[in-house]
C-alpha cells in the first residue's frame, strides 16, 4: 500500500540576539552577534591577507576578496562540513545577506558619488565611441552565448532574462575597480587613462540601465505586463527623485563652506534618504542598490559634502560590510559543480567570448579613431575590468533563478580571471614614453652662465598647511626684472590609499597639468586652487597646479619624472616635521621623509627640503608688504654654489635684503683624514670654482645697498652657532646641503642626512631659532658624479 505522508523539512530555528557567556553553558556561535563578529573578523583577515600576497603583483584588493570569498564557500574550506556548519550555518546565513546587502547598498551610494553625469555630457567621440562600442558587442556576444548555454547546461531557465543578464555580465566594466588599476600603473593622467575613464562612466550607466531591465524581466512570471509596469515605476522614481532630491542636494551643498565641517544633521539627512530610496527601489521590485546609486548621482560633486559623506562611512563599508557580500557569493559558488569536458569548454567559451568582445571591440574603434595601436590595445584590456559590480549582477541572477550552480561558477571565475590578466596585460603592452633624454632641457639648476633665462620651479605639498609659506616663497623667489620669469608647477602629493573610492583619484587627476582660466570650471570647489589662483592674479607668476595620485613608497617616480617632463630647474619638498606652538619641531609623517630622501637620489635636476616654520606669516603676503631678511652660509660647494644662486635671485625683490657669510675652516692637524660625502664637489676643483663663482658674485652685487658679504674663520660648530644667534631678525637660511668637507667634519651632526651638517645645525632643538630653512642639493651630472667617485676611490688607495 502506498504511503500518502509527505516529507516535511525541518526550518533551522531563528538565532537569538546575544548568548549569557561559555561559562553559564552558552556556545556562543549558537547565537547571532557573537557569530557574525566572528565572521566579520575572519573575513576581513582572510581578504586583506591575500590582498596582501597579491599586491607585487599589482592587482585590485577585489581580487583577494573574491579569491577569499571563493576560498570560505563550498569550493574549498567550506568542503569541511564540521567548518561550514559551524561558521556559516544555514541559520546565520540571512542575516549575513541583510548585512552584506547594506554594505552594497551604501557602497552602490559611494560609487553614484563618483559618478559625474556634467562629465559624461562632456566625453569626447572618442571615448563615446569606446564606450559604446565596449558595450554593444560584448553584449551581442553575451547574447550567443546565452542560447549554448541554455542548450547544455542552463536549460528551462526563463528565456528572455537569461539573454539580457548573460550580455550584460560580459559588457560591464567596473569603473572603481578601473580607476584604481590606472591609478597603481600611474596611467590616471595620460591619454589612455583619461579615455578609459571617460568611456567606463559612459559604460557604467548603461549597465545599470540594462541590469534594471534584467531585473525587471526576471521577476514576471506572473504576467507579462509586471516588467512594463517595474520599469514604468522604475522610470517614475527616478524622475521624482531628481525633482525632489535634486533641489534638496544643492540646498544642502550650499549650507556647506569649504575649510568648515559638515553639519552632523546634513550626513544624518543624507543617509536616511540613501536607505529610504532603498526601501523605495525595492518595493518597486527592482533592487534597493538602484535607488542608492540614483541617490548617488544626484548629490553635486563641488563643495565640501561629497567628500564628507565619503569620508564618514568608505571605511566602515568597504572595510568591514562589503566583504561580506564576497562570502555571500562564494558561499554560493562552487567550483566543483564545472566538471567534465563539456562544463571546462564552457568555462573557455565565456571566457574567450567576454575577453574577445570587449578587446577586439575597443581596439578596432580607438584603432578608427586613429588611437596608436599599443594604446588601443591597452585600452581593450583596461575596458575588460571586471569587479564588484559583476558580482551583483551574477548574485541577483542566482536569486532570481536565471542562473543556477554551474552557470554561476562559471561566470564568477570568468570575472576573476578577466580583471586578473588586466594589469599584467596593459603592463607588457603599453609604457608610457619617458622623456629621459630631452635635448633642449639645459637648466636643470639654478645656477647657470645666462641668469635672464626662465626660473622653472616644481613645488611640491601634502595639505593645505603648506600652501601660504610656499606661496611666500615664490614671491621672493620671482625677481623684478621684466627678462626673468617665473614658472611655477604646483603638484599636491596625494597617497594612493587602500580605499575603493575613486572620486578623488578621478576628479583630481583629470584637473592635472591644466590652467585656472578653463571655462565652465568651478574654481572654487577647491580651497588650494583657490590660493595659487589668486596668486597668479596678483603677481606675474604662472602657476599650473598638478596632482600626483600614488603610493607614498614610489611617488617620487611621479615627481622626478614630472619635473623632468616640465624641465624644472629645482624642486622644492616640505620637510617631514612641522613646527609646534612651542617652537619645536615635530614629525608630521615618516613617509615623507622617505619621499624625500628618494627625490634627492633620484631627481635628474636640483632639489630643495623645506623647514618652515610660518615662512612670511600664516598668510600670503602681498608684493608691497614684502619685508624679509635672507641669509646665505656659504661653506664651498656646488650645494652652496646653487644656494646663492638661489638668495641672489631672492635679492632681485625690492622686499628682500640679503647677507651672505663665507666661513673659511682652519685646516686640521695633519694626519686627521676625514671621509665625507662630497660627490661632485672634488677639493681642487670646487675650490676654484667657488672662488669664480664668488669674485663674480661681488663683482655683479657691489653696489646693491640690500645685500651684504661678510666674511668669517671659524674652527668649531659652536662659532657657527654663535653666528646664527646674532642674527636674531633672519627669516630665511639658504644652505647647501653638502658643504665643504672641513666643514662637514666640524659640523658633523647626522639626524637627517637629508638636510645635511648645516641643516641639521639650523633645526637642531639646542638651537632655537625662528627662521624657516632651505636645504639645497644642486644637481650634478652623472658623468660628474663617476669622475667624482673615481678620483675619491683613487684618493682612499693612494692613502
């Protein structure tokens, strides 16, 4: 007789909230938080561990974070059932969705932040073409695919949502995850980086568009007409949005002054409205990311809020709740559901087919539009990112059930596998031309035979702090005669950090290298612009700003190539420590020192570290007010040689009087042979050469009332020290930093070998003084610097 009993499964009982402790017999991992703790912790070691390990070979921290979500789902440790049910059980699993889920909805906020539509209207055909093409084919490709797939192994899926996800997940390139390659390949500020960029944004909408139609399609299995009536309601939210939120925005941007902080109730507002268009979206039946990115892209990218808002939750989101989302995924992805000839050749089929349309799509338009071919080549690979945003299109699918086990394995380890062959890829084909040999880049020191040529001066900075010494500075540096100009590159160092979003990255790096005056830029959506701007108006200096996106171990490269680019005669670097209220100075950050140090090894001109202590007042001081005291120590030197040619073109300034102090150095007992560091600046030869240089010198400056010479003998540092406290009115020291090697052995002080034995005795703390400092290393030629060895290494032997 047969049994009419119906199997029942038994649903895992809801967790409670929070357990009494392992002492009163609770296991904490029965329980919610302590769980989800837990897995937090464990997700986030795992992640930036492998992140970590894949960083020399320069790939996005995507990439360990879908490796590692992989690594925690059923393909490898979850294999170990005692791991999986114990720290991922199936009754945890909905609540570790709610949170990865948030996470995404804030992060899909961040990325409609970076998302500037003003920009977009303004691509260029090119990129528009790019972008265009970078999507149609792959998505007609996706679309073949789609009917092999539901032929083998996706069969009686719904039809129609099947085609339009299988072509957008091969059309998508993922715009943050870009950025941040460009930004590791330092390729942000060329003309491949700019065109990526620009037809990534023009990309990215569309996906959006295209996934809301999926999404749309994929839940109509009531009736046909639920699609038109999502889409219809979709469109609708998306106009009252920008009726209602638009106006609120700018209202809200407007309340916000740049160098103030961001009211507390206007971060509040904003969140609550991301989470509320949420709720709206998904209502709706679209999906709540949607109305999160539309937030997004309404609020205005000029003023102070963006970066408020970004800098209030990217780290809790990013670093702690999207993570979550990966192990969500590869909770869901298993790797051993591909098995067997025809699965593997489907693998190579999607692969081929994703690679193949975005690739050979790009570089046929950017070859038509005359796009060199190596740079069209990169910039295949470089549209070929894929990231998060594949993700969340392969996850809404598997939700959906139009895709299921073994087609959504296939399309994660596609999307792993395209963005990990990108930076290699572009790496191998694409190296931006140095200008490591330029013919006509004669000048690169200050001190030069034909003094009424033009002053290049690359200055570089951190923060604003930096920015009223450094324009006081370039007053005084400018001189008054009408053959002399000045050129002056501003570039702001900024660190390439960890964080995924690209806004600054991208807005700053597309103002690189252009003038003010640019019509329909907003000058005043940057506070430092601003200064530098106002500057230029009120002197005869030209002033570029520039920006310098990477990490703070090799941003130097980005300096010396810049300067060297530029044809700047010095470069000026803050020094590491800032003055306190005490006097005293303090380490702002270690990394700068070591950016220091790597610009004074490698700059192809000269190089200057500047030690301000409020150089001219916290305030520009404007031409007529100029009233400084500069003083010179002129030991010998080519260092001290380009010193001085620095303070006399300071001279040149009405505001400016001068004194120059040559020391003599009584001679050491004999048989005291000192070594030191005086490359280039071989005894015989820089001694006639500073002889030259200074009977030149008060020859040309003999009847100028503003500059005095002096001249002193000393034996010990503490003479050199008795002088500087005389001169208690001095604003400014301009020192070599390699002198002489007498005085380098009196001196003999080491704390930063970057300021040098003079500089070391002008910031040390049992000298206070007031006056800022300006280290100056003069570049010397490579030929000079092998001779200098050479003779030194004949020196050591023949004693």
């Amino acid at each position: 007789m047969a049994s009419n009993a119906t199997t029942v499964t038994k649903c895992p009982s809801p967790m409670k909230a929070t357990s009494n402790g392992i002492f009163q017999g609770d296991n904490p991992l029965d329980f919610a938080l302590p769980l989800v703790i837990l897995q937090i912790c464990l997700v986030v070691v795992l992640t930036r561990g492998l992140a970590f390990l894949l960083r020399p070979l320069k790939q996005p921290r995507v990439i360990g974070e879908i490796i590692g979500g992989i690594l925690l789902g059923p393909s490898a440790l979850g294999r170990n059932k005692n791991f999986l049910h114990t720290i991922f059980p199936s009754n945890s699993i909905t609540l570790l969705d709610t949170i990865a889920n948030i996470g995404l909805l804030f992060f899909l906020f961040l990325v409609g932040l970076e998302l500037d539509i003003k920009s977009i209207r303004r691509t260029g055909k090119k990129a528009l073409g790019i972008a265009i093409t970078g999507i149609c084919l792959p998505f007609a490709l996706g679309i073949g695919s789609s009917f092999v797939l539901r032929e083998t192994i996706s069969k009686g899926v719904n039809a129609s949502a099947f085609l339009i996800f299988m072509g957008v997940a091969l059309s998508i390139t993922a715009f943050p995850v870009l950025a941040r390659i460009l930004a590791e390949l330092k390729l942000l500020t060329t003309d491949v980086g700019r065109m990526a960029m620009s037809a990534a944004a023009v990309n990215d909408v569309a996906a959006w568009i295209l996934l809301a139609l999926a999404i749309a399609l994929s839940g109509s299995d009531k009736s046909p007409l639920t699609a038109v009536w999502v889409l219809l309601s979709g469109c609708g939210f998306v106009i009252a949005a920008i009726v209602i939120l638009s106006p609120v925005f700018k209202w809200m941007t407007k309340q916000c002054f740049q160098g103030e902080p961001v009211r507390e109730i206007y971060i509040c507002a904003t969140l609550a409205i991301v989470l509320a268009a949420g709720f709206a979206t998904d209502f709706i039946g679209i999906h709540a990311m949607f109305g999160a990115f539309v937030v997004g892209v309404l609020v205005p990218k000029d003023g102070p809020l963006v970066g408020a808002l970004v800098e209030k939750i990217e780290d809790l989101v990013s670093g702690l709740f999207l993570p979550l989302y990966f192990v969500s995924s590869g909770l869901k992805t298993n790797v051993a559901t591909i098995q067997g000839a025809q699965s593997w050749g489907l693998l190579v089929l999607v692969i081929v087919t994703a690679c193949s349309g975005k690739i050979i799509g790009t570089f046929l338009v950017s070859i038509l539009c005359k796009v060199p071919v190596r740079e069209a080549l990169a910039l295949g690979f470089l549209m070929n990112t894929k990231g998060l945003v594949e993700l969340i299109v392969l996850n809404i699918g598997k939700d959906r059930k139009v895709l299921n086990d073994q087609t959504f394995a296939i399309m994660i380890l596609m999307a792993l596998f395209t963005t990990f062959i990108t930076t290699p890829l572009v790496i191998a084909v694409y190296k931006p031309a140095r200008s490591a040999k330029i013919a006509d880049y004669k000048h690169r020191k200050i001190e030069r035979k034909n003094k009424n040529t033009q002053l290049r001066i690359m200055t570089c900075f951190h923060s604003a702090g930096n920015i009223p010494s450094i324009i006081n500075l370039l007053e005084v540096s400018r001189g008054t005669e009408k053959d002399k100009e000045l050129c002056v590159y501003a570039m702001h160092l900024m660190e390439l950090s960890e964080r995924s979003s690209a806004i600054l990255m991208v807005h700053k790096a597309r103002k690189n290298g252009l003038p003010f005056s640019i019509k329909g830029r907003r000058s005043d959506s940057n506070h430092v612009i601003v200064a530098f701007e106002a500057y230029q108006q009120l002197s005869r200096v030209f002033i570029r700003p520039m920006t310098a996106i990477s990490s703070m171990s090799d941003i130097h490269e980005d300096i010396c190539a810049t300067a060297e680019r530029k044809r700047t005669a010095i470069i000026i670097l803050p020094f590491h420590k800032h003055q306190r209220v005490d006097g005293s100075l303090e380490t702002t950050r270690s990394s700068i020192r070591v950016v220091n140090q790597n610009v004074l090894e490698h700059a192809r001109c000269s190089v200057g570290i500047l030690v301000d202590r409020s150089f001219g007042g916290t305030t520009h001081v404007s031409s007529s007010h100029v009233s400084l005291f500069v003083t010179v120590f002129f030991f010998g030197g080519g260092d001290d040689r380009e010193a001085l040619s620095y303070g006399i073109r300071m001279a040149e300034h009405p505001g400016i009087r001068l004194m120059v102090i040559r020391f003599f150095v009584e001679p050491e007992p004999a048989g005291e042979i000192v070594s030191a560091d005086t490359v280039g600046n071989s005894p015989v030869k820089s001694v006639s050469q500073d002889d030259e240089f200074l009977s030149e010198f008060k020859h040309d400056t003999c009847k100028n009332d503003s500059i005095i010479y002096v001249e002193k003998t000393i034996r010990t540092a503490a003479e050199v020290m008795d002088t500087v406290q005389e001169m208690k009115n001095c604003n400014l020291y301009l020192v070599g930093r390699t002198p002489d090697v007498k005085a380098t052995y009196i001196l003999n002080r080491s704390d930063c070998p970057e300021l040098g034995p003079v500089g070391n005795l002008l910031t040390s703390p049992n000298l206070p003084i007031l006056a800022s400092v300006l280290v100056v290393q003069q570049y010397r030629s490579e030929s000079l610097v092998n001779s200098a060895s050479d003779s030194a290494d004949g020196e050591s032997e023949s004693a």
